[in-house]
C-alpha cells in the first residue's frame, strides 16, 4: 500500500505535471517550428592534422520565438518520439543540399564536404534511400561531398537494413561516417561488412586524453584499427592543446572541436573558409 501511495503521490507531483505540459507544449510548439521556418543549421568547421579546414558538420538549431536559439539536445528526443523527426530529418537533407551546391560554385568552398545527422527513425524509413537521391538531384550537390552520420546503435538496431541502404547510396557516391564511435556494442565484426567512409571518435573518450591510460588505449586501438581498416578518422570534442597533442603524435587525421571553432551560423564559416584563402 505505501508503495501505491508512493505512485499516486508521484503521479500528482506537481513538477511532473510541469514536465508533461512542458513537453506537450514543446510539441505543440515543434509541429510549428517547420512551417514557420524556424530551423537553422550550424556549421561546426572540422580540420585535417595540417590544420586546413576541410569541411563541417551540420548541428540542427531551433530558433524559437519566445526561448530563442534551442540546441538539439532539449527536442530531437521529442521530434524522434513523434515522428515529426521525418520532416525535420529530410529539410536538413534539402538544406545540407543546397548549400552544397552553391559552395561549388565558389572557389574558396568547393572542395569541402558537410556531414549531416541521420536518427534512426528517419533512416528506418522505406523510401530514405529515394529521399537522399531526391534532395541530391534537386540541389544539383555532388554526392561524395555528402557525408551521412550514423550511430552505431543505429546502424546494428538492423543490420541488415542498413548495408542495403547504405550500398544503395554508396553507389550514388554518398559516404558514411560511425558518429560516436565506441560508445555502442563491442562487437566490430560489423565494421568490415558497411561501406564506410569515416569513423568519428566519441568526445567521451577524447576528454581525458593524456589524463586517463584507459582512454589514452581506447584511442591509441581506434587510430591502429582505422588505419588497418583504410578508414579516416575524425576525433570529436577537441578542446585542449593536450589532447591535440596526443591526437597528433598518434596519428590522427581529423579534427573537431571547441578548440578549433565553435558550431556557427553558416555566413560566419563561409566567412572562416574565404579567410583561409581557398585550398
Ligand atoms: P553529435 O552528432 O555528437 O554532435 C556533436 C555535438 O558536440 C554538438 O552538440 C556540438 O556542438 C558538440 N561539440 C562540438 N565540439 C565540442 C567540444 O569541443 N566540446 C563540447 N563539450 N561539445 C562539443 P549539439 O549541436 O548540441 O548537438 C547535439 C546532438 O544533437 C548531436 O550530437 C546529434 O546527435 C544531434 N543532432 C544535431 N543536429 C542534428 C540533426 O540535424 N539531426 C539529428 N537527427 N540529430 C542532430
Ligand atoms: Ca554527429
Ligand atoms: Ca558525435
Ligand atoms: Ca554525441
């Protein structure tokens, strides 16, 4: 019985009930954000070892008419629960797209490449293969500037699935990066089977580099297995001159991360990429 009134008691807590109409309210507020040309993407610029910037990668941002500019964090969840993440999913696909295609008109921006965040829900979709290829051809962006990111959970949820679609757009000449790689399952058998591109190194174990021996191996295996594996590597979340350090002594060939720039709005990294004088 107490623990029944323990329930009851939560059930009627009323912060929780803040929660709930927070967050219906957040989905009210969500379906709205689309038709009213609410989103934006920034540019998060990423670098070689050399320190040439090479491409970005594109972090959704909401800007909200009464909370302002929202990061992902506080309503991707809630657009993944609702499916709204479909619509959401594929106007950054359109706007990834058609940046592309105007930066290849312009010389300083032509040889750089822009990744974009694939959930899961969107990726399930049957006709995500179609969707890519729609968004490509309409934009005119050359595919293999494109890079998809996908989580490993994502990619093993349904294995099977996912190397169908990804050869599909392969062939196209769309290219894959692991995102958050090495906070999934253990089992790497998988890496050989998908046609990747990229691994991106999870900030996680970036953050403690030269600080932590474990992260320091977990990193040091990463680097050895990419290269055998023929696979660039991207490390996340760079924020110190140490674990730049670290990075480079071992071999790392891409970088990003708050101590390179910050996720920017997309004049101000085509200002950064004109600044540095074409490539
Ligand atoms: P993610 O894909 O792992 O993206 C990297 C996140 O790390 C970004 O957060 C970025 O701002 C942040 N970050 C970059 N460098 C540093 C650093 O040096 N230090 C620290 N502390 N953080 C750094 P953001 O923009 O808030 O995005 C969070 C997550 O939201 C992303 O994680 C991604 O999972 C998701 N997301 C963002 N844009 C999209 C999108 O268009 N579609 C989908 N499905 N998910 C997205
Ligand atoms: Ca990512
Ligand atoms: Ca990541
Ligand atoms: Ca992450």
């Amino acid at each position: 019985a107490k623990s029944r009134r323990g329930n009851a008691l939560c059930f009627f807590d009323p912060s929780m009930q803040v929660a709930l109409s927070t967050r219906a309210q957040l989905l009210a507020d969500l379906k709205q954000a689309l038709p009213e040309g609410q989103f934006r993407l920034h540019l998060q610029p990423q670098f070689d070892a050399a320190g040439q910037l090479t491409g970005a990668e594109a972090l959704l941002r909401w800007q909200h008419p009464q909370r302002g500019l929202v990061a992902p964090g506080a309503f991707i969840a809630v657009a993944e629960d609702s499916e709204l993440i479909v619509p959401i999913g594929r106007w950054v696909l359109e706007t990834a797209c058609a940046l592309l295609a105007r930066w290849q008109r312009e010389p300083a921006l032509r040889e750089l490449g822009l990744s974009v965040n694939v959930s899961q829900r969107q990726f399930r979709q049957a006709d995500f293969v179609g969707m890519v290829g729609e968004c490509l051809a309409a934009s005119g962006a050359r595919a293999h500037r494109l890079e998809l990111e996908l989580t490993e959970s994502l990619v093993l949820e349904d294995v099977n699935d996912s190397i169908a679609k990804m050869h599909l757009l392969r062939t196209r000449g769309v290219r894959f990066a692991v995102d958050d790689f090495g906070t999934g399952y253990s089992s790497l058998a998988y890496l050989t089977r998908l046609p990747l591109h990229r691994l991106k190194i999870d900030r996680s174990f970036v953050q403690q580099l030269g600080e932590s021996h474990s992260d320091d191996v977990v990193v040091q295996t990463i680097l050895g297995m990419a290269c055998n594996l023929e696979l660039d590597v991207v490390a996340e979340g760079v924020e110190t001159q140490q674990q730049y350090d670290f990075l480079v002594a071992h071999g790392c060939g891409g970088y990003q991360g708050y101590l390179f720039a910050r996720p920017m709005p997309v004049e101000d990294f085509e200002a950064l990429a004109a600044g540095q004088g074409g490539t």
